[in-house]
C-alpha cells in the first residue's frame, strides 16, 4: 500500500515495534584481507588489490582502501562493493565508519534485502545501519537492468527500521513513459500499511459516469485503521465517505459511511452508514450490533459496485447481548428493519418488498445435556415482543422441551424422540377476533438408519462404498391456527435436509400436523485417507394423513399423498473436476419442480471453468410467481503465457435475456499486474448498472485504479489471484 504524502506521523512507542533490529556487534573484530598491505596496522593501513574488509553484519570488497583504526573508519575506491544486514550496493568510491554505520557512497547500484528492491544514484548516504538517502536516485521491485517501473526522486529515504521509503519531487515512470509526478511521496518497504494519501482511484460508476476517488490512509494502530475516501462523481457531485476498522483479543468491528450533500441529480442529500461490531465483555458473555441505514430506496441502486450490495431491500438495525454457560446460554436482542422499495413497485405491486416484524425485544434461553443415563434432552424458550407500523402487533411466548434416547451401534442407529412445543399470545390492535391465543402440540419422532460397507474401487482407485438406508417417521396431531397472527414464519425450503426434519415451517408461529415417513438412501465413495470422493443421496416424505395447516388463508391445503422425489450427486470425480448436482421430481405431475447441476474443472492454478444449470418452476401464489430457468458460465483461463482472461454470463432462458455478466482480461509480469474488468447486473425491475473497473497493480508500490478483485472473486468460483504463488486445487 503506497502512500503519497506532505508530512508522516508515526508514535515513537510505535515506530519499530515487530521489526528486526539491525545493531551491529560493537565488540565484533575488523578482518582485513588484501594483495598488498601497508601502513602503521596500530594506527592506519593501505590496501591494495582485491581488498576484503569484514566487521560483524558489514563487509566490504574493493580494488584499494584506507583503513582507519582510530576512527574505525574505510575510505574504499574502485569496483565498490557492500553488504549491510543483507543488502547489497556496488559504486566507485566509499566511505564508512564502521561504529556509527555512517558514511556514503557514490554513483551506486543498490538491492535491499526486505523487499528484494533496487535502483541506481548519484549518491547514497548512510545515516546509520537503518536508514540509507539516495541521491537522484530510482526504486524499482522489478528485476533487470531495465526495469518495466520505476520511480525516480531527487532525494529517497530509505528507513528499514521503520519499514518506510520517503521521496521529494518524484515521477513514476511504467513501460518508460511518465504516469505520475508527485511533490512528495512515502511507500512501505516491506508492503506492510502506512498513513498517508493513498493512489487516486478513477474509474466508471454504478450509472455510466466517471469517478474519481482520492483516498487518505490512516495507519492508527496495527490493528486499527481509518480510510476517508472524498469521491468526485461526474454528474452528481462530492460524495465524502469514511471507512474504520478494528481488531483486538476480545472485540472486532468495522463501520462504513458515505454523505452526498445536494446531489446533482435529485436535489436532495444522499448517505448511507453501515456499522457492525462484536465485543467479548466477560467469559461467557458478548454484545454485538448491526447497524445499517440508508437515505432513499434508490441509494443501492444509484452507488452500489456489487450485486450483494445493490440488491439489499432490508437494512437490519441489531443490539443484542449473548451469556452462554457449559450447561445453558441465552441471549437478547432488539431488532428492526429499514424496508428500501424497488422502484419499479410502483407500477407493480407485485415487487413490492413486505416489511418484516421489530423484535422489541426479543429473549431466548436454552439449555441441555447428552447422555444423562441414556438420554438427551434439551429445552429452548423464547419471548418476543412483535411489531409492525400497519399489522397487528403483540407477545409471543414459546417454550419447546425435548428428550430423546438414541441407540448408536456400529452399522445402525435409532434415536426416539418426544418433544412439546407450547406457545402463548397477546395481541394488542386486532381488528377483529380475540387477542388471546395459546397452543400445546407434541411431537413423536423416530430416526433410524443402517450403515453397510463394501470395498470397491472408484475410476481405479480403492475405495469403501457405503450404502445407508434411513427411515424418519414424524407425527403432530392437527390444531387449527388459521387465527394465530404470522409474525416470523415461512415455508422451509424443500431440500435433503430439511424432509427430515419435524416441521415444515421455520419460526414458530406455525406447527405441521404430521403423520408421515420420510426414507432416504445415500451412498458415499470414501477414499483410504477419509476423505469423501462422492455421494450420492435419494429421499421422498410419504404423508398418511392430508396436511391442514396452512401459512395463510392464500396457500392450499396439501392432499398429496407423498412428496417430490429428491435425488443429489456431488463430488470430487477426478483431481480436476467437481460435481454438485440436485433435482426435485413430482410424481404428481410427473415433471421436474426444480433442479441445480454444477460442474466446475480447474485443471491447474488459475485454470478454472465453472458450469451451472439452475431451474425452479413457476408456483403461483396471490402476489409473485418465484420461477426461474438460468445458465451460468463463468471462468478464468489463461490466453498466453502472462495474459489471462475471466468472464461470466448469467443467461435467463424464459425471458431470452442476459441477468448478469462479466469480461475482463489480466496481465501478470514480474513486478506488475494489470487488471480491466467490465461487469453488468440488475439493480432493480427497471434499472441496471456497468461498472468498468481498470487497475495497474505495481508489486512493492501501489495499485492504481478501482479494484476489480471483489468482483471477481464472488462471480467466478474458483478464481485465483494471478500475481500470487500457485495454490493447487485439493
């Protein structure tokens, strides 16, 4: 992280705090080797032909030297060479004292040790064993008389205790053209952080327009520093932002911000904040936040560079504090939400965003122990207090005990289960009907499976195959809940796991009644080491009794008799190709309700390419169809020897129509990288952005431009960085 600056504060307690100290040994004797020796050796001798001169961490090699015993002192000339604590200058002419470590050197060349930098200069003066100013010299962490960068400086301080490089009147030079000139600038030796004004950031925005971004670094503490990024937005003004994080033993946190006075555009003051923050108070006990706020619903959809972040329709506004105990835990928390619209909801209701309950507050406590003569049991309880501006609000109280006694043997298990759920409420404003509710259900559940093995071998390799057949029966008697108000609940997604479970529904605002069967079977491919090759899996819940309780008076009651079918495959099928595959068959309609197929080849470091197949029928509901059939590719590969490219298309096939994309091309020299990537997504019904994203990464400098890397790393799985070390796939 390069910084360019006019003055640098550093806390003397700080400054060499973690770095190696380099203090020659005052005690350590001077050895002097050379063809012809003359002099006083008490006082001051002459060296000639191949002149050597050694003290501790410091030696010298020349074709003539005077060496003054005294004053410790070696004036060396012709064919210079030194070597201090590992770095290395070569040059015409030296002086040194050898107690002191100052002294100069003219017209050398230099490499340091730390980072593995070098240059040339008129001059170099030593101030001490850790700092070095080079005269009218260059710095460059590229190999070769002709190095692809370099900047040149007047006058350049090198300081290796304080891991800092500081430069006056200096021009970054790329490729031999002039990029950058600077009164002042300050860089780390090693990479490590530094304050200071960081490189300025110009690239394209979220709309099309031209950004320039000109960020200051503060370096506060090794675990605590603070960014202000002031950034000039083409057609909409000054946008000033902060950025702070910090890390310590018990606590971590990071706050985010951004303020748009008057934007060009609306007229209007635009910002956003987002703060999280957790915080070990004592053992056992933590609180944490989770702050987010913006000013307008279109904030995401007008600054935002990632889909996540332009897709966020819920800001979550979150205090809690968590006590947990060997035997119990508990915890509570406030939280409520900022709803941002889509835009487009205003001609289509149907995308409208539904406003969540506040838990104001909320408390939970569980507890519970294993293997007490046999059983397990467990006991969670919770009270919340719901509320909403337009629905009807109230009390909730839930407590659901739960004891099993599980038998586990080698090649089979059954695990009898009896749980309770008891809940109560207290409405405050229902318009109609009583404000008063409670329920009791129980609960009998029995899971079982077995286990068999075989060896077998798998694409030629040994292996043990397992086959493990599971029954799962659930039974709930039925109690009417059409009344009971839905503060926090919804239909679980339909998936391998969640069909053995024993509700349908997450939260508790409603409770299946069940009379049913789930059976599963999963094989799985196990390699010598442990590892898991493949598995393969098959499940199906088959229902005795017609399924009454309903989300709400505009969901269906369910008179089927069995569910989909569930078939899963995944795996690692050779060194380089992964598979991860699920399908959901209805036998009722006798057609695929939804399916996922991915496969992803990565034959070598930063080779990568991924292929996926994502379809979900349409279902239709009183407000949404939820339905989708997608194709995505993405990869990174490499194009030559240095150039690599990275790419992805996201392709709706019912709507003929590209949902998101991504191109881009990277270079990768010795001491370089160059990064243009171009991105296009959805930011709402009716809007969409293309962000263009051009950065110059010199190794050991800076890097200059927006960054790409986010981007990429969420949009190709797999993806590597190309000027990093090769790291091959497991």
């Amino acid at each position: 992280m390069t910084t360019i600056v006019t003055a640098v504060w550093l806390p003397a307690h700080a400054q060499n705090v973690g770095k190696p100290v380099r203090v020659d040994d005052p005690t350590a004797p001077v050895s002097i080797s050379a063809g012809n020796i003359t002099g006083r050796p008490d006082r001051e001798v002459t060296l000639d032909q191949d002149v050597e001169l050694i003290r501790g961490e410091t030696r010298i090699t020349a074709d003539s030297a005077t060496y003054d015993q005294i004053e410790n002192e070696v004036e060396a000339k012709g064919s210079v060479r030194i070597w201090r604590f590992g770095d290395r200058y070569s040059g015409e002419a030296l002086k040194l004292n050898l107690d002191s470590g100052i002294g100069n050197i003219s017209r050398p060349t230099y490499r340091l040790e730390i980072n593995n930098a070098q240059g040339d200069a008129a001059r170099v003066d030593f101030e001490s064993e850790d700092q070095a100013n080079v005269i009218d010299g260059t710095y460059s962490t590229c190999e070769g008389p002709d190095p692809d960068w370099y900047l040149k400086a007047d006058t350049m301080q090198l300081d290796m205790g304080r891991d800092l490089g500081t430069a006056s009147n200096t021009i970054v030079y790329f490729k031999g053209f002039p990029i950058m000139g600077l009164p002042a600038m300050s860089f780390p030796l090693s990479g490590q952080r530094k304050s200071g004004v960081l490189p300025p950031q110009i690239g394209i925005g979220s709309k099309g327009w031209a950004e320039v971004t000109i960020p200051y670094y503060f370096n506060i503490a090794p675990n605590r520093d603070l960014t202000l990024f002031p950034k000039l937005i083409i057609n909409r003004g000054l946008q000033l932002g902060a950025n702070g994080r910090y890390l310590g033993t018990s606590y971590s946190g990071e706050t985010n911000a951004e303020l748009l006075l008057n934007d060009q555009q609306t007229g209007e003051n635009r910002y956003s904040i987002a703060s999280i923050h957790t915080q070990t108070v004592a053992p056992g006990w933590s609180y944490a936040w989770n702050l987010n706020k913006a000013s307008d619903d279109d904030y995401p959809s007008d600054f935002s560079k990632t889909i996540t972040a332009s897709s966020q329709r819920q800001l979550v506004r979150e205090l809690r504090s968590d006590y947990a105990t060997p035997l119990w835990n508990a915890s509570v928390r406030i939280q409520n939400y900022q709803v941002l619209q889509d835009p487009g909801s205003l001609l289509n209701p149907a995308l409208l965003v539904e406003r969540p309950y506040a838990r104001l507050p909320q408390l939970t406590f569980h507890t519970g122990r294993y293997d007490v003569a046999g059983f397990d049991w467990t006991l969670d309880s919770e009270m919340t207090r719901f509320w909403h501006p337009e629905k009807v609000s109230g009390n909730r109280l839930v407590v659901n005990p739960q004891v099993s006694y599980p038998f586990i043997r080698p090649g089979y298990f059954i695990k009898p289960k009896v749980s309770l759920h008891a809940s109560q409420y207290r409405l405050d404003n229902s318009a109609v009907g009583p404000t008063s509710f409670s329920r009791v259900l129980p609960t009998v559940s029995i899971d079982s499976g077995l286990i068999f093995e075989r060896d077998t071998s798998f694409f030629g390799q040994a292996m043990t195959q397992t086959l493990e057949p599971r029954l799962f029966y659930v039974n709930t008697p039925y109690r009417d809940q059409n009344l009971f108000p839905n503060f926090d609940t919804a239909e679980a997604g339909f998936n391998m796991a969640q069909i053995f479970s024993e509700n349908r529904f997450t939260g508790s605002d409603r409770i299946n009644d069940a009379k049913q069967i789930t059976t599963g079977l999963v094989s799985r491919y196990i390699e010598a080491s442990g590892a898991e090759r493949l598995r393969l899996a098959v499940g199906q819940r088959f229902y005795f009794e017609q399924q009454r309780v309903v989300l709400d008076a505009n969901t269906a009651v369910r008179n089927d008799s069995r569910s989909d079918i569930l078939l899963a495959a995944s795996g690692r099928l050779s060194s380089s190709i992964t598979l991860d595959s699920a399908l959901q068959y209805s036998e009722t309609a006798s057609r695929v309700f939804g399916a996922n197929y991915g496969v992803q080849w990565q034959p070598a470091p930063k080779k990568v390419l991924n292929a996926e197949y994502r379809y979900l029928r349409n279902t239709d509901n009183a407000l949404v169809r939820n339905g989708f059939e997608q194709v995505i590719m993405s990869g990174q590969w490499p194009v030559s020897q240095r150039w690599y490219g990275v790419a992805r298309v996201n392709y709706s096939l019912p709507d003929r129509k590209t949902v998101d994309s991504l191109i881009g091309l990277e270079y990768r020299a010795d001491c370089w990288t160059f990064r243009l990537v171009g991105q296009h997504f959805v930011t709402a019904s009716q809007t969409s952005t293309s962000p263009i994203f051009i950065q110059l990464e010199l190794n050991g400098l800076s890097k200059f431009g927006t960054n790409p890397l986010e981007a990429l790393r969420r949009s190709i799985p797999g993806y590597q960085l190309v000027n990093q070390p090769d790291v091959s796939t497991p």
